[in-house]
C-alpha cells in the first residue's frame, strides 16, 4: 500500500467532496452470494468505508447505483445494449451522462492459463478503455486504462498530459477467493483526482473481466 502517484496539476473529476487529497489507496471487494446483485464496499486501506455500490440483481443492463456514506446517491453504472465495443454510461440520479466509458478489452485466455505458476512468463492478453467526462472546472478529460488481463492490472492515464492518475491492482488472494467468486481489487488515486470516478472505472473494468 506505498505506492504513490504525482499530483495532478488540476483536478480531476466530478464530486469535489470525494478528490484525494493525497495519494489514496482505496479496496473494492465483492461481497459473495449476495442476493442483490453485484455489491462492493469501498473503503480506504485503513478501512475507512467512502462509498457503497448495489447491484440491480434482474437488471438487463446491470445497472449498479452509487452511494456516499451518508445515503446519498451519487451516480448509477449502466452497460449500453446495443454497441460494437462495450460501452458503459456513468449516470447522474436524474440520468445525465456524467462520464462514457468505451472498452475494447480482448478475450479471455483458455481456463488452462491459469495453472501457469510463474506471472512474469504468462502470456499476457492486453485491454484497454477509454474514459471521457467533464470535470467541475468545465476541461473535458480524457482517461485511457491499459493493463494485463491475467493479473488484472491497469493503469489509468491522462492522455492529454501522459501521467498517471490512477492505478487498479487485482490480484485472487487464495484458491477459496476464486471458487467463490471473491475478488479484492486495490485501487491507487493520485492527489486531485477524483476517487468516485476511479471506483467507477474499476467497476466497469470488473464487468468486462466477467463477461461470458
């Protein structure tokens, strides 16, 4: 939990109330056979919980709504029907498009993949999306996450100034975690940048990963 990220020159992001201060490491798990749908608690690495996700379980689209600790809904995660790449839409509760999310992530690799002891030697696919929103100063910004697919690392980059922003780190802790469909995700923000939105990109890049 040490890693650290350089400031972003302006800040980046929709919810001021929720912009690092410094870098955060926050930790999204999946809670196991819930009967709601996908839900993740978000919390600080210290535990600190900063935002709740609740899955629609009979949701076409897998609509999952976004809430502070207060009870407050910040924003809903809808996937688009319909498009050539997954997209996903970041939606205001008044359904205003805060951010898209477009995906162009490959197939996944063989389940036999996954005997492979030694990470450094598998034969990594890559993905990739692309964010875009409007940040409370009124710049459009631009966010491309890149990562491995089998690690489930990514890194989220500003591609106007090429720097990181932030930093998604999957790794399934034991056997158990993957039988249960467990998964922990660690996700490193940079200062000034908006911790809401990352969470929102991790969680699109975890709907991706669990496309059949």
């Amino acid at each position: 939990m040490s890693v650290q990220l350089q400031p972003a020159p302006r800040q980046v992001g929709v919810f001021p109330n929720l912009i690092a201060r410094q870098t955060e490491t926050l930790v999204l798990k999946e809670k196991v056979l819930s009967l709601t749908g996908d839900s993740f608690d978000i919390k600080l690495a210290n535990g600190q919980p900063i935002l709740k996700v609740e899955g629609k379980m009979l949701s076409i689209s897998g609509r999952k709504s976004v809430y502070d600790m207060q009870g407050n809904h910040l924003f809903d995660i809808v996937k688009k029907l319909l498009n050539i790449h997954t997209t996903f839409h970041v939606e205001s509760p008044q359904g205003q498009v805060l951010m898209e999310v477009k995906s162009s992530f490959k197939r996944k690799l063989p389940f036999v993949c996954a005997m492979w002891t030694h990470t450094d030697q598998l034969p990594v696919l890559g993905s990739k999306a692309t964010a875009t929103f409007t940040s409370t100063d009124g710049k459009q910004d631009v966010l491309e996450m890149k990562g491995g697919w089998l690690d489930y690392a990514a890194d989220i980059m500003d591609k106007t100034t090429g720097t990181a922003v932030a930093r998604i780190d999957r790794k399934l802790l034991s056997g158990k975690d993957i039988f249960f469909g467990q998964q922990t995700y660690a996700l490193v923000v940079a200062p000034n940048v908006d911790m809401a939105l990352m969470a929102a990109l991790c969680i699109c890049m975890d709907e991706k990963n669990n496309e059949k």
